[in-house]
C-alpha cells in the first residue's frame, strides 16, 4: 500500500477509531457515559472502560482500604456497565489494573491499538490543577492520539437528572469549532476536522486568530478540492484568549471544540489559550489533536506522521 494512501486511512481510523478507551475514576461514569455511548455509535467504536488502582492511595471517603476488594467492586462496577452498553448493540469491555492512572492508560493503549481516548476533566478525590483535576492534566498533556475531555459540570447536570440517564446516548455535535492560529490549521488537523464533521455529520466551523487589521466579520464558506466534503466555514477574530474562545463557542452554538495539541493559536493581538485553560472553562466536549513528531515520549506508541507543526507544512493546507 503507498504511503499517502496509509496515511489517509491511519487518518481516518482516528476520526472514526475502531475502538475508544474510556479513562474513569467510577465517580465520573455519570457525564462520561453518555457522551462515550455517542461516539461509539457514530464511529461504530468498541468502547473500552478502563480504570486505575493506584497503590497506596484508598479513595478519600474509605475508612479502610482493602486493594482486593477495590479491584473486584471496580471490576463489578464496570461489568455491570459493559453488560448494559453491549444491550445496545456497541462493542464493550473492561480493563482494571494497578497502577497510576496515566501508567495504565499507556499500558492499555500499547496493548490495543486504539484511535481516542476519553477523559473527565476532575474526579472528585483528585488535586486540581488549572481548574482540572492532575491525572486529566496528565492524560491530556500526554496521550498520542486524540483526547476527548468532558467538562466536570456535565457531572452536576447528570446526577440532577438521576441515575438512569447515564446509559442514555448523548445527541452528536451539531458544530465542531476548530480554533487556529494566524498561519491557519495543521494540514493533518483540518483533514482530520473534515472527517470528524463527516462521521458526526456536523457543521464545521475554521476560527482563524488574524492580527486586527487581517479580521474579516463575515464568515466564509470554505471550499475544497479533494471531494465532497461536509459543511464548513470560516471566520476570524483578534483575540485568542479563553474568554473570547468561549465567546465564540457560545455564538455561534458550538456543541464540541477541536483543538490542536499544542495548539497554533498565536498571531492575534492578545495572549492565546492553552489546551488546559481551554478544556478546564470550556462548557462544552473539547477534543485535542495531537500536533508531534513521530518520536515524541511514545515512540513504541501509533502516531500519524507528519505531525510536527511548522509555518511551512501549515501553509499547504488545502483549503481556500
């Protein structure tokens, strides 16, 4: 097989994985559930449910901590789940192991090959940082391949709802915001953007962060030469700041945030957002996509190639 024919399926295979490991602390399952059950069933996703022990760390409300026992109520726990998930026609299993979180998710991702990770943004036991918890930091900051991050007050909105929502599917995104810098998007991330929108059959929206006097109000229909692709357009601004991010987000009724990892968002006229201030204060999924060479910290681990971000490869996007 050539290689750019490879690369588009590795490419595609990430925007719509065959399978999607599900990182929980249990106390998450709430939020995290339904918006797995989401994208499994529109990338048609074997969902994976893993969960860490870590030793030496009882759960703060234990008054006795017993590992055996927090092993088998985990797995418990989780089976019960799966057998629910599984009712609904979707691939799911279980994975429950010793050690720190981000240990077992790389772990688990070394042993199956797998195109999405999904995280909550805090667990109640957790140490905060940035206004995230510190395993989602490290998960989010860490992990290879694209990174679903659900905000923590999606939890509050579940438990008002009651329990028996949780198995309930989420409704996909409707608008995908793709935050970029000056330069525009990474020419692998807006491919990826465009088949993400396809799989959700969402709208996409290319925010590009200009310099003032480059600000166009008016959004504009991007059109593209590589085939029928779904709806997508683009407008600009000056600020790349969280607060004017979430703004925009806010306007234009984003459903889901795509962002680049580390993201291209400098050029405007203010301070640009990093992926923790984004993910810790956006209200809505934020879904990373890792921008690194082939060799950065997982080089056992799959990772598209080409993902190093340079003014030069960012310039030759395909879209006009």
């Amino acid at each position: 097989m050539r290689p750019g024919i490879e690369n588009g399926f590795a490419r595609s295979c990430y925007a719509a994985p065959d399978r999607i490991v599900v990182a929980t602390a249990l106390t998450d399952l709430e939020y995290l559930v339904p918006e797995a059950i989401a994208h499994a069933e529109a990338a048609r996703a074997e969902l994976v449910f893993a969960h860490a022990i870590v030793p030496g760390e009882p759960q703060a409300a234990a008054t006795y901590y017993n590992p055996l026992k927090a092993d088998r109520d985990a797995r418990l726990t989780l089976e019960v789940l799966s057998r629910h998930v599984r009712a609904r026609n979707i691939t799911c299993s279980v994975a429950v192991r010793h050690g720190t979180a981000v240990d077992v998710v790389e772990e688990l991702l070394r042993d199956k090959a797998s195109g999405r990770l999904m995280i909550g943004t805090q667990a109640s036991a957790e140490g905060k940082t940035n206004g995230m918890g510190r395993t989602a930091t490290q998960l989010l900051l860490q992990t290879p391949i694209p990174v679903c991050a659900l905000p923590s007050r999606n939890m509050q909105a579940a438990n008002a709802k009651g329990g028996a929502q949780k198995l309930q599917g989420k409704d996909k995104p409707r608008t995908i915001l793709y935050p970029v810098g000056e330069q525009g998007p990474h020419p692998e991330g807006v491919r990826y953007a465009l088949d993400l929108a396809q799989y959700f059959r969402s709208e996409l929206i290319l925010l590009q962060i200009s310099k003032g006097d480059h600000v166009t109000t008016a959004s504009q229909s991007v059109s593209c030469s590589a085939g029928l692709w779904p709806s997508m357009r683009r407008i600009t601004q000056s600020d790349g700041s969280v607060a004017a991010l979430l703004d925009a987000a806010r306007e234009t009724g984003t459903s889901m945030l795509l962002v680049e990892a580390p993201p291209s968002l400098a050029g405007g006229d203010t301070i640009p957002a990093t992926v923790t201030e984004l993910v810790a204060q956006a209200p809505c999924p934020v879904l990373t996509f890792p921008v690194l060479p082939m060799d950065h910290r997982h080089p056992d681990l799959r990772v598209l190639p080409g993902f190093h971000y340079s003014a030069l490869a960012a310039s030759s996007v395909g879209v006009q």
